[in-house]
C-alpha cells in the first residue's frame, strides 16, 4: 500500500507501508525507508493522504482542496440556498460557483462571506449581503 504526505504545496512524497498492525482504534504502520525515529517524527503533525489529492489547494479561508467543497450545500440561516458546481480563480480570491434555482452566482471565498465550513455535515455556511442571491 502507498501513501502520500504533502511536503510542498501541491508536491506530495509517496510512503510505501511495508507493514501495519490494528490496535483498537489506532492502526499502527512501518514504512519503507523510515528506520529511524527520527525519520518518523518529521511526519508529525502532517495528514497523510490513502490517494494523492486531485487538482489544487483553494486560495483560503483555511485551505481546502476543490473536490472537498464541490457538492457541498450552501447554508444560510438554517436554508439550503444552493450547492457548490466548481471553485472560479480570481484575481485575489476564488469564487465558489453555486447553482440555485437554475441560476449561477459566484460567491466570493473570503471569510466575509463564508463562515464555516463542515465536510462532515456537507455544508458550508455563509452569509450574504441581503439581495445577494436574487
């Protein structure tokens, strides 16, 4: 099995597990070429990925790979106001692309707009100057 690990924005180092072992909730791996705990501990902190990531980290708030926020539903005050087609570069920010009612609106990616976002939930939540969705 191989396993990738960011070491520079979107540069990932692939680590071959050579053996691993369940305890409880925990799995425990060996890696290839990672004899030495000195070796291992550079990957504190890092997250270690089952795929390589697809496409590119999103340009704020807080980083996030475009196939995470793609589907997520759009919330605002409790209302699902659309879902989340693409992620648009822009010239200083990115633009989530959100389809509502058959319409396109572009909503800026900044924290001014967005909130929260939760993969868990699915959701991002926002909020919007009043007329922003009409």
């Amino acid at each position: 099995m191989t396993l990738f690990i960011e070491e520079e924005k979107d540069q990932y180092r692939a680590l071959v597990v050579k053996n691993s072992q369940t305890m409880g909730l925990f799995v425990l791996l060996w890696f290839k070429d990672l004899n030495s705990k000195a070796k291992v501990e550079t990957l504190t902190g890092q997250l270690i990925w089952k795929e390589r990531p697809k496409g590119k980290m999103v340009n704020t708030p807080d980083g996030y790979f475009v196939y995470q926020l793609i589907d997520l539903r759009i919330m605002e005050n409790d209302q699902c106001l659309g879902v989340v087609s693409d992620v648009i570069e822009g010239p200083v920010y990115d633009y989530l692309q959100v389809f509502r009612n058959n319409k396109e609106f572009l909503l800026p990616f900044i924290r001014v707009y967005v909130k929260n976002i939760d993969l868990q939930a699915g959701s991002i939540t926002v909020e919007c100057p009043k007329g922003f969705w009409e």
